[in-house]
C-alpha cells in the first residue's frame, strides 16, 4: 500500500490561515488537481479535526468517469456529528476508525452512518490503521489530515509521496503550522531526504511531487 500526503503551503511555509484554518488559500486549480489525486486513490484519509473545521465532500468532480474514494475518519476523542458533508455525501459509508476509550460514543452518533473500527489501546497508532487498510486491500490512500495527523504518520515512516502545492501568498504570522506539526523533531530528518519526482505550474501556483528516497 502507498500513503501520499496532499497539503498546500504559502510561500512562507503556512498551510492554514491565521485563524487556523483551510478556507481560501488555493485556486479552483489546486482543487482540479486535488481531484486528480483522489481520483488516482480508493481511500482518503481525514482527522477529526478537519471534519469538524472544513466540513470537506469528499467526491471528484473535475475528473470524469471517475471512481470516488472510501473516506477512512480518525477520531482519537469524543465523536462526530452526523450531519457531515462526509456521511451525508459520499459515495461509499465511511471508515471511522476510534480508539476503545470512545468507541460508546462514536457508536451512539455514528452508528447508522459508518462502518465503526476500534483499535485496542487509548491512541491512534498510525502503523495500525495503516494494517487495517492494507488488510481491506486499499493500495493508493491519500492523506488530507491536518499537520499534526501528517507527522504521526511521517514519524512513522508510513509516508511514500509528498503532494505539495505552492500559493502565492506570505501570511507573516509566528506559530502558524507548517506540512509537519509537532514539539519535536522528526528522527534524522536531515538523513531521510526526498527526491522530486515532478513539477508543473497551473496559474500562480506550483505543483510539486515528492517521493521518498
């Protein structure tokens, strides 16, 4: 299975607005080409967080005849609400995968509107989420969670492609995230390069693809 990460970035470096969020940052260029990314994978992989802050519709438009993939949700606390664009608008039921410590809960919101997957232990452990894609025999998964979701799972070295988008914009603020999020480094990050695979531009914006070396 490959695991490719989609993020876009200002050209200093943020990848949310300075209140935190998504909205806004990319062209109907980047959201073509996001469609195209989707469109090459048979499951996308979210956090909570995005959910709750984006409220995204996980379906391609901009790539005819294509086949929509599986949205897999990780709710490591309390739940969801049902009225998501996701599981009011997806083509497939959605994955939530939670840990035992919420199971209760998702399973009283959820329960009509997901396949529900607990793990047995009171976190996400990202090489296990990855064994319960593989074994549903996912092969091209594309993760569109947020920086700190995209660090478990670099940190886990689990992260083959790196989709990155450039906008042309220079937001300024300290403490915005980065693609990776987190109180520590990543384990020898000056060791595990990547290697550019492709580049284009559409617009004002950059299109990069990196694969790890």
């Amino acid at each position: 299975m490959k695991l490719s990460i989609n993020m876009a970035m200002t050209l200093d470096g943020k990848v949310v607005r300075p209140d935190g969020r998504w909205y806004g940052l990319t062209s109907s260029e980047d959201k073509t080409q996001m469609d195209v990314y989707r469109s090459q994978s048979d499951a996308v992989l979210v956090g909570k967080n995005s959910i709750l802050n984006d409220n995204p519709i996980v379906k391609i438009r901009a790539v005819p005849n294509a086949l929509n993939p599986r949205p897999v949700i990780l709710v490591r606390k309390g739940t969801l609400p049902p009225d998501k664009h996701v599981f009011e608008e997806s083509d497939h039921i959605p994955l939530v995968i939670c840990t035992k410590t919420n199971l209760k809960e998702i399973k009283t919101s959820l329960e009509n509107k997901a396949e529900i997957f607990a793990l047995d232990s009171d976190d996400i452990d990202p090489k296990k989420v990855t064994g319960i894609l593989k074994r549903k025999g996912y092969k091209n998964v594309l993760l569109e969670g947020g920086p700190k979701l995209n660090f478990s799972f670099l940190e886990a070295d689990l992260v083959d492609r790196i989709y990155l988008t450039i906008v042309p914009y220079i937001i300024g603020k300290n403490g915005l995230s980065g693609i990776a999020d987190h109180s520590s480094e990543l384990p020898n990050f000056d060791k595990n390069g990547w290697t550019l695979k492709d580049h284009f531009t559409k617009g004002n914006e950059i299109f990069l693809v990196y694969e790890k070396a």
